[in-house]
C-alpha cells in the first residue's frame, strides 16, 4: 500500500490528508481550505475515514462527496455534514486491502478514532504528534485524563508506520515516540 500526504502543498492550515492507494483509493480525512485542490485532482475515491470532526479535517468533505461519492465512515456520523456509515470500537474496516481496526480515543474530541491494521500501521488523527507532541485539550470535549487513557490504549499495539493528523509521517521507533508523547502528557502541564 502507498501513503502519501496530500495536504503538503496546501497554503492554509489544514489537517493531513492521508492517501492510500492500492487498487483502491482512500483517504484519511479531507482537510480545509486549499487542500481541496490536491483532492480535485484524484481520478476516484472510493473511501473516506474520519479521524474526528474538527474543521481542519472534514472541511472538504461535502464538495469530496459531491464530486467522487464515496463511502464515509466516522465514529459520529451526526457531526458532519455529510451522510456517513458508523464506525465503532473494535469494529474492523477494510482499507486498500488490509484490515483496520478502529480504537475510541478520546481526550482531544469525543468522536477521536484511531486506526490500526495488523501490519503495524496506524492513523492517529490529533490523539498524538511525532516527537512527543499530544493533542490539545482545552478546547471543547478536550480533556487530559481521558487524553492520557487514550495514549495508554495505543502504547498497546507494535506500530511500525504512524500517520497523524498534523506533522509528518513516522516510520521509525515509533513505539517510542508514542511513550514518548504519554510521558509528555502525563506531565499534565497545559500546552496553550
Ligand atoms: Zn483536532
């Protein structure tokens, strides 16, 4: 499977775009503002997963729908503006060929999924950021100690690749770097 970012060039501030090909094509939220531009130009999408719904990750999703009418899943369906399928915790979701299963994490927003497939792969959304960077928690649904929780469920799993909703890709020692981000949240220090 190929995973390439498709916000990189975009000029607003945006959630990453993660798409992953292989036969298929899915994306991995759609971004706001600009973004789009990078979206337009696919030939199809056949899927769209929701990481949770803040703006800057599901801005795009009418004219994306519009456009390529694919399947969307999220963990809150109602707090978009679209028609999506329910995911839930421990439901399985296949991916470009490759079984994802979905974890409830939330602390950063109440709808927060992450998604891990049996190859190592995960999609974190803004639970956490490479390098020891945690989601925030002051706004609205934020909060620290489910935040931490939410951590702790992910230091579970052996991850090889990590995609999170803002930052760069991690392929290496990402296990660490998720601890890494637990130790710094545990901190409980307020980040703004
Ligand atoms: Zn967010």
């Amino acid at each position: 499977m190929e995973i390439e970012n498709l916000s990189e060039d975009a000029e607003d501030f945006t959630g990453n775009i993660w798409k992953l090909s292989n036969g298929q094509t899915v994306l991995i939220d759609v971004g706001t503002g600009d973004a789009w531009k990078a979206i337009e130009k696919l030939e199809e999408i056949d899927k769209v997963v929701i990481t949770h719904s803040h703006y800057d990750h599901v801005d795009n999703l009418p004219e994306t729908v519009e456009k390529f009418g694919p399947e969307v899943y999220a963990f809150e369906p109602e707090n978009l503006d679209t028609s999506a399928e329910k995911l839930s915790e421990g439901d399985e979701i296949e991916l470009c060929g490759e079984s994802f299963e979905v974890f409830h994490t939330p602390g950063h927003k109440n709808d927060s999924i992450c998604l891990y497939s049996e190859s190592g792969i995960l999609f974190a959304g803004d639970l956490l950021f490479p390098d020891g960077g945690f989601g925030r928690t002051d706004l609205e649904e934020g909060d620290r100690e489910l935040l931490i929780e939410s951590i702790q469920k992910i230091t579970e799993l052996d991850v090889e690749q990590m995609y999170c909703g803002h930052d760069k890709a991690v392929t290496e020692e990402a296990n660490s770097q998720i601890r890494k981000s637990l130790s710094e949240a545990e901190k409980r220090e307020s980040k703004y």
